[in-house]
C-alpha cells in the first residue's frame, strides 16, 4: 500500500475544532466546571533568596470560605518525579522553608470561591530571613556548569586553524530573558475519587503528566487520567510538571472535593519557564575566498536553583555550515529566578541570532554578499556524521527567497536605500533546525458502520494536530474526512511523545501511519481463507484503500468495503495498534535532517528618533512533506511574529536588588501587535524527507529562528549600527 | 480583593455627599485603571465603591470657543466628535494613540485626567517601597531595572512614576479648565494647575480634594489658523504608552511663529506643559534652529537614572521633529 492519493493530505484543510473555538464551545482546562468544585489562590514569595523564618495561615484560615491552606508547615513529603527526555521534573513545591526564587509558591489556599481564596491568600502573612540572591548572568557567585547538556561538539582544531586565519571576526553577543506568555492562563482542574486521580491540565504532554503525578503522589499510573483537549496556547511553557499542577493535585486530595487553580497573568512569568537569557561570543575564521576554516561558538545561559533546563544553545552551531574546525560549548549560571524553560525554539533562537549576526558581520569583512557567504559554506553532508542528509533543500530556501524578497535590488552600502526620511536596510539569515523525533503510539478502529477511530495520548496546543491527523487517518484508511474522528489529549490513549521540538507531526504521523497499515492489515488477516472475499490471500502490498473500501491495488472494482469484511464476520469493529520510532542514522546511512529555512527581511529605521518598523518578511522553508499547507503556513506566520517580538520588543525584566519580574504582565512585556506586522510571505520548498514512510519534518519552530539575525543584519544595513544585543530598541538607535 | 459596597449614586450631589462623607470610598466610572487596581493588583482598597455612570455627565456641545466635554464622554466618543476631528485634529490623534478600542469605548475623559500611574513598582504591593502609595517608604523604582518608562521631568529622588495619558498632553497645551464639584459648590480649575509634582509628598497627585467629582473640561478651541501634530514614540507601534509623546500647535506668520502650544507625555511626573520652549517659540524664526532651542531650554533639567538616560535626547529629537512637520524649516 502506498500513499498514491494526495488528495486530502496536503490541501489546506481548515481546523478541524475551529467552529467549536470560535464558538467557545471548546473546553480548555480553565473552562472545565465539576459538581461541588472549590477553588485555588496561591501565595508566592516576595523575595529571591533565604528561608521563611515565620509564615502564619491563621487570618487567612479565618476569612469566609476558606477550607485549607497548605504551607511547607503541613504539606506532605512529595516523592521527586522522574526525569525524562527533557530533563528532571521541577522541584515539587512546599517541601521546605528555602527560598530559591522571587514568585516561588509559598502557600495554597482552597476556597469555595476563587474571589475567597485570592482574598485569603493576601492575607497569609510571611517573614523572610533574607540573603543575598545571585540575579546576574555574569555574576561569579552563581555556580557555573560546563556541558550541561553532554552536546559539547568538537570538530578539528578551532583554536589552531582561528590562529592561523586571514580573517576572523570575534564579538560578543547577547539575547535578553522572553517570557512564553501563551494567551490562554494555564489551569488545572484536579479531582481524586477512591485512589484515582482525574486532572484536566494545559500541557503539552498528557502522559508524561500522568506518570509525574503519578510517581509524585505514589499511585499506579493506571490510577491516573490526565486530558487536555484544548490548549490555549504554550510554546514550551507546557511541557514540564510545573508546581502549580501539582498543588491543584495535592489540594483537591487535602479537601476532598474537586479543584481548580488557574494562573494569572503575573503568575504565568514565574511559574511555567521562560527563554533564559544568554551571552554568546562567536569566533569565526574565514579564508580571503569567504570559506569557513573555523566556527568557535560559547554560549552562556541561565539556569534556576535545583533545576535543570535543556536548552542546548552553541551545540546547534557545529552542523549548520560547512567547516572543517567547529568547537561549541554550553554553559549554565545557576541563579535565584524561576524556572527557565522551552520557549519556542529553545536555544535555536538564541543561538541562530548570534551565529547569523556573526556571519553577517563577516560578509563585510570579505567584502561578499551576505547570501553569497552562506552560499558559499553550504553543508552539503551532515557535518558532524559526515552522512548524506535525510533531505535538505536550503540552497533552494536561498534561492526562492532572494527571488521572492527581492534581494538582487538590494544596494550594498550602507544607508543607502531610502524611503523618505526612513533608512531602509535588507537582511537574511539561514536557520538548520535540529531533528528531534521520539517514540509515539496510535490506535485506528473501524467500526461496523464503515468510520474509523483512530486516537493517541498527544495534544494539540493549537498548531492544528486534530486537523492534520483526521486529514492523515482518512487518507490511509480510504474514508473521506467527515467518516474518521481522531481523538488526543488523554493519557488514557495510547503513549504520546510532548508536543514540543517540532517532532510530534513527525513521531504521531507515523505512528498513526504504522496503526492504521496495522490496521488495513487486521482486515486482510480477517478474509485471509474467506472464500466469499475479493480480498483472500491479499497482503497489504497487493491493495490500496478509498471510498470506505479495501481493494486489489490493480483493480479498483476487485475489493469490498470495511463494512461488509466486519458484517460478514459478525464482528463489531477492528482495531490495530501502530508505533513510530526514531531511525538510528548510522543503520539507515543518512543524518536526520530538521527542516531549514531562509529569512529575507526589510527594515525602516528613522535614525533621529530610533524608531524601527518592519514591513516586509520573506520566509522560505524546507518542511519535507507539509500535511496541511494551510495550517504549516500558520505556524511560521505565527512563529515569525515570535520572532519579530524576540527581534524587537521582548524582554523580561528582572529588578536587579529584589529579583522580582518588574514587567509581569501584557501591558508592559511587549509582544508584537498586528500594527508591527506588516507582509509575511511563505513559501514551500523541498522534497519528502527520506527517512520516514511519512516523509514529513516538524515545522512548528522553524520560522522563528532567523528572524531575530535578518532584523539585526538588515538594522546594520540601514544604519550602520551593529546591535548585538536583543530586543533591538529605540535607544540603541538614537543616531 | 477586598469586600466593598457598591453603590449607585441618584444624582450629582448624592454622589459628592456619600463620598465626601467616607474616607474610604471612591468614585467609579469607566473603571478601566481602578479595576485592575482593585481586583488584580491590591493597590486600591475601597470600602464603598460610589458608580457614577448614571450621572448626566455625558456629552460634548461646542460654542464657537469652547469644547465642553462632560467628564463621562468616553475616549471613542471625543474622538469621533466632529469639533475634534476639526479643530483640534491632535488631541483626536492623542487619543486614538491611546490604549485599544475595547478601553476606548469604557474609558471616560474624567478617569483619563485622573488615571493612575503605570509604574511597575508602585502596581505591586509586593514592592514595599513606594512613597506614591506609602509615604516616606522609599522609591524601588529609582534603584529598579526597566526604567524605561519612567518620568524626567518634574521626577526627583522620591518619585519618578510617569503621568502616562496621551489626551492630557495637548488638553494641557490648550489650558484646558476641569470643572470640579465639591460639598461647596463647583470650582473650575486650569489643568496646568491641577497636577502636583511630586515633592515630598508623591502620594499626593491633584489639587482635589476628597470626595471632589470632575464632572467636565472646557477646551479651549484654538485659532483655525493654528497647525497642531500628536508625535508619539514609542518601541511597540501599537498599544504601548509613550516613551515620549510631543503635542504642538503653531500659528506661523510671514516666518515667524506668533503662537506656540507645546505638551509633552511620556516624560513627566505630570503632563507636562512645556512653557521654557513655547518662550523660545514664540516670535522666533520658525527654523530647525528655533525648534532646537525650544527643545534644549525645555530638556535643561531632566532627572533621570540609567534605565531613562536616553529619553531627553529622545525627547529634544521628538519635539524638533514634531515642530519642524508643523512649522517647516525657513532657514
């Protein structure tokens, strides 16, 4: 059987749930309302570093409604939760009277109303015993770790061949803390009835929820049902067993009764991780034809009290060009902030801002074109495997973009294109985005009235899973869209990898492809000796599958339908499990590519007030096969203007002396409005990836990396001015 | 939040009576910055909560001086009004360079004069220092990080909490008069008059006192050969307040100028009227060279602390531009 029919994959299906989100009949954890259900306020710390030397409930245990507050002085001992492909499970909170960072949950109050429980929460009063907190990236009381991640990469000798290069450009460059800040407030709704736990959660990843909790609060996993239907949003920020959920847990079993603790906006910057901040320096040696002989990437970035974040950000620079010398290394400050965590393409965006800055920079000093530079260092293999790549088409992201962009009208001197009193700068970068895929389950069912069923434990945060799956899941059963359901989000189902790393369309379409062959082939076992069917003695390799019916792949009119096979059998239904597994890239001889992009950028700046505006982006990606070209562009519309909010106005600001998070809210963290967007093209190119049945690469994140570089280059362009330093902002432009 | 009375004032001097009468109540109208205040933030804890919205304070009639603009108007509705869009085109770009339209369409003309300040440090009780909500406690802000938006101009060592409104900087440039009813009967009060550096006392913000109400302002309309322009800067091209907002309004004649109005936001602990460079203005040649005058006389002065160290610079290029796309360059 071979995917001979693209006629559902790959057109631009709409969502599937979109009526049911406009029509906010979809359910998002915040939205969940069960019989009897009391409320959560949570108490945070209003330091950053030392212990609580009194904290005192009794007021607040006294206001209307409240039914319990839990503090350090009467929470039971949680068991750590286990460590997973992203790293440990943040500390569980209420465990002991430290204070690791400012916003950390000090206490939870359940209340019958949420407006009791916020009242009761303001008035548990807390003493501190102070210390000094380490706050400071550079600050050398923080303890330093080396390779946190074991991804250091060593290629030749870097420091050799940048000693003996004819040109090297060296700078420092440095990207400011982002907070995730996903539009929909993360809630989690607990219930325990007789040992079982029932939790409806913003995560991206049910069931690594479900085996947290489990593990944390020592019940079987089996005891456990976690969903997450709808998403409001997260961009990393659900991937990890953050406190909160776990106080949600641990309060509705404290009570009794079911609970629901949803954060607010200032709570959702210190409680579910942010995009460290990060000091990169960059040392790239070149010869006089513009070929790299060495590319010297360290990155450092931050990292919380007893926790661990992987954000691997230098380590993505060794397979990006072409290079005989590569050398990375990642570092971590360990300091009093919250939890870092995955922000949309972690570490990829830091890294890609420095690593195309400092390309950039060099152009100049090689006097070539800065497409030119790139074109000139193209990897064509793998270049730490030195294998062949699973598929890789940037050259034509290049290409497609320089045309669709215009780049060929571009003056190269700088300052020179005008609008008016406007500079106008042109900028590019490059981005190779790492491959990330993981182990998935999927289960497809067709039932005796022809439609099928086919359902795993992953999520959908938004990006259009239910969709591209339906769509996936109808092509290879042979049913049209309206005859197949696909069902996500409860860990009940089969085992999901996260929605996170750009993998999961990747790690589910398979699986859901393995199932669903699983499946075809449950069938073709069912009238293997049936000398009633057309179908007798087929193998799957002898039949393809449309309009409900199983028939022999030379004749169409040779088959019969899903429904007689199951009538005829006097059976009910039939149901086939299917599992995807990442290749080992030595056994298949290819290198597992990611998906790459070009981004073409244009910028006016007014150099007498700073002011920076960006009107025209041209994205250009290689996602190997789009399932849904309509919901594949969304997401790198939505991730450039991620991008764009990186490039220009995001920063989190913590407060130097107390470690607060001084612009904790929507007002005054800026992320990009519809006015600083102005034309996002996107563009398709490349082949299917070799290296899945599927052929498809993740391109969730792709399109926000680049960005941040082509912003910065096309900045230097207009003005002259060489920001290293993001968000790049009216005062780094007062000419 | 705190458990409070709700009550609906009948009339004018009802309203007046019960808040007067009660150090712990408060006036609510549009409630676009006392809500967040109340509920979200713990900054605001009245005990009775006096809804004025019933009130005939809504409106906008015109003669052919002056806007009389009832303190309920909304921010949509002045905007949309005809005598605004004609004779006072800037402080229809002030306004709709303000906020987004869902607050636009609550926000009242009597709450924008007496909006709180943005300073995220004062915002957040968890913040002790704070000599605008606890007198003598200190100023975090001074020593904090993201400075940015902060004020410096009339800022000192107490207190650097930026009066963030855009209508206020051209209604200030246009002496503008807010008409205020207390227990004795009504006062009008000059908007440059209105508003108290901070001083010793940044806790104390207006000239009124408790319980007074703004019931309306009386704009006066400028002459129609006067040109005006909102300049406001800012990083995010929507929905942020100003990093620094310029309202002018010019009458030039033969090259001379012969009046200047200028308001400056985004700088000041107050909105601020910039009566240094309207001195420089007015008579001089209406040359970049004039504007640049205006602009030093009017930034000699400025406090600042490193987040802001770049905002009077910001400040002198956005005056300069904004007079120079009003009154040209006849050098």
């Amino acid at each position: 059987m071979t995917l001979t029919r693209p006629v559902v994959v790959g057109a631009g299906v709409d969502r599937v749930d979109g009526p049911l989100k406009v029509a906010g009949a979809a359910a998002y954890s915040s939205d969940i309302t069960l019989p009897g259900m009391v409320h959560v306020a949570l108490v945070r710390s209003t330091i950053a570093a030392g212990r609580i030397t009194r904290l005192d409930t009794g007021a607040a245990e006294q206001l209307p409604g409240v039914l319990a507050v839990l503090s350090h002085h009467n929470a039971p001992r949680l068991a750590a939760g286990p460590t997973n492909n992203l790293g440990p499970t943040p500390p569980p909170p209420l465990q002991d009277d430290r204070i690791r960072h400012h916003g950390q949950y000090l206490a939870a109050v359940v209340a019958e109303k949420p407006y009791q429980a916020a009242a009761a929460a303001r008035a548990v009063t807390v003493e501190y015993e102070r210390t000094e907190p380490v706050l400071r990236i550079e600050d050398p009381a923080g303890e330093l770790r080396t390779d946190p991640f074991g991804m250091d990469a060593t290629r030749g000798d870097a420091a050799g061949a940048l000693a003996a290069a004819e040109v090297v450009h060296e700078a420092t460059y440095v990207t400011a803390e982002n907070t995730n800040n996903p539009l929909g407030l993360f809630a989690t709704v607990a219930q325990w009835s007789g040992g079982r736990l029932t939790v409806h959660d913003a995560t991206q990843w049910t069931s690594n929820t479900c085996q947290t909790l489990a593990q944390m609060f020592e019940v079987p996993e089996s005891a456990v049902r976690v969903y997450a239907k709808y998403v409001g949003g997260a961009f990393g920020s659900g991937l990890r067993v953050w406190p909160h959920v776990v106080l949600a847990v641990l309060a509705a079993r404290t009570v009794g009764r079911p609970v629901k603790l949803v954060l607010s906006r200032p709570e959702m910057f210190t409680g579910i991780g942010h995009r460290p901040n990060t000091v990169q320096q960059l040392r790239i040696g070149a010869a006089r034809d513009g070929g790299f002989v060495a590319i010297e990437h360290e990155a450092l970035q931050t990292v919380a009290m007893d926790d661990e974040n992987l954000e691997p950000v230098a380590a993505s620079s060794a397979s990006a060009y072409a290079c005989p010398n590569v050398a990375t290394r990642d570092r971590q400050r360990r300091l009093n902030i919250p939890c870092p965590g995955s922000m949309r393409a972690p570490g990829e965006a830091q890294a890609n801002f420095a690593l195309e800055s400092a390309i950039d920079e060099l152009s100049y000093l090689l006097d070539m074109d800065p497409l030119d530079l790139r074109l000139r260092n193209y990897a064509q293999v793998q270049p730490q495997f030195g294998l062949p790549w699973s598929s890789k088409a940037l050259r034509e992201c290049y290409q497609v973009g320089a045309e669709r962009f215009g780049w060929s009208r571009r003056d190269r001197r700088i300052g020179a294109m005008r609008d008016g009193r406007w500079l106008v700068g042109y900028g590019m970068a490059g981005v190779s985005y790492l491959w990330w895929q993981v182990h998935c389950e999927a289960r497809a069912t067709i039932g005796s009235d022809g439609t099928g069923y086919v359902r795993s434990a992953a999520t959908d945060i938004g990006t259009g899973t239910y969709t591209v799956m339906r769509q996936l899941s109808a092509e290879l059963l042979g049913l049209e869209l309206d005859q197949v359901r696909f069902d996500l989000g409860d860990s009940n189902l089969p085992w999901s990898p996260q929605a996170g790393g750009s993998g999961l369309t990747g790690a589910l379409g398979n699986a859901v492809h393995a199932a669903c062959r699983e499946l075809i082939r449950t069938f073709l076992r069912t009238v293997v000796n049936d000398s009633a069917s057309p179908l007798r003695g087929c193998t799957i390799d002898d039949v393809a599958v449309s309009g409900g019916r199983i028939h022999h792949r030379a004749d169409g009119k040779l088959g019969e339908s899903f429904v007689a096979i199951l009538a005829r059998h006097g059976l009910d239904e039939l149901t086939a499990d299917g599992v995807s597994d990442p290749p080992d890239p030595q056994e298949v001889g290819m290198a597992p590519a990611g998906a790459f992009a070009a981004k073409f950028v244009e910028v006016h700046v007014d150099p007498d007030l700073g002011l920076l505006r960006v009107p025209r982006i041209v994205s250009v990606v290689d996602g190997g096969r789009i399932l849904n070209e309509k919901l594949a562009r969304s997401q790198i519309i939505g991730a450039t203007v991620g991008g764009v909010g990186q490039a220009i106005l995001e920063e989190t600001v913590t407060d130097p002396r107390t470690g607060r998070i001084a612009n904790a809210n929507l007002g005054d963290y800026l992320v990009a409005v519809n006015a600083d967007i102005g034309e996002i093209d996107v563009t398709f190119v490349g082949e299917p990836d070799q290296l899945t049945p599927l052929g498809t690469k993740g391109v969730g994140e792709v399109g926000l990396p680049g960005t941040a570089a082509a912003v910065a280059n096309a900045v230097y362009h207009a003005t002259g001015k060489r920001i290293r330093s993001l968000p790049i902002t009216i005062d780094d432009l007062l000419g | 939040m705190r458990a409070f009375e709700y009550v609906r004032a009948d009339d004018i001097g009802a309203a007046v009576a019960l808040v007067s009468g009660d150090p712990a109540a408060q006036y609510l109208a549009g409630g676009t910055t006392q809500v967040d205040l109340m509920l979200k933030d713990g900054i605001l804890e009245p005990e009775r909560v006096v809804d004025i919205t019933r009130l005939p304070l809504r409106g906008i009639t015109a003669d052919d001086r002056t806007l009389r603009v009832g303190a309920l108007t909304t921010m949509e509705e002045l905007a949309a009004d005809p005598t605004v869009a004609e004779r006072l085109p800037f402080a229809r770009t002030a306004l709709l360079a303000g906020a987004s339209t869902q607050l636009r369409n609550m926000a009242t003309i009597g709450g924008n004069l007496l909006q709180r300040t943005r300073c995220r440090y004062f915002r957040d009780p968890g913040v002790p220092d704070c000599n605008k909500r606890t007198p003598s406690s200190g100023c975090a802000a001074i020593t904090g990080a993201g400075a940015r938006m902060h004020a410096i101009l009339g800022a000192g060592e107490t207190c650097i909490a930026l009066h963030a409104s855009d209508l206020c900087v051209p209604l200030v440039a246009l002496d503008t008069v807010v008409r205020v009813r207390g227990t004795d009967g009504e006062r009008r009060i000059p908007l440059t008059e209105f508003y108290l550096l901070p001083g010793d006392r940044p806790d104390l913000e207006t000239v009124l006192r408790h319980g007074d109400l703004v019931t309306a302002i009386e704009i006066p309309l400028p002459p129609a050969a006067i040109r005006s322009g909102y300049l406001k800067v800012r990083d995010r091209a929507s929905y942020e307040f100003a990093l620094v907002s310029v309202a002018a309004a010019l009458t030039v004649e033969d090259g001379t100028i012969t009046e200047a109005r200028l308001g400056l936001g985004g700088v000041g602990t107050i909105p601020w009227r910039a009566r240094a460079a309207e001195q420089v203005l007015t008579g001089a040649p209406a040359t970049v060279e004039t504007y640049r005058a205006a602009a030093e006389a009017e930034l000699r002065a400025p406090f600042t602390v490193p987040g802001t160290a770049f905002k009077p610079e910001l400040a002198r290029r956005t005056i300069v531009r904004a007079l120079e796309e009003l009154g040209g360059d006849r050098t």
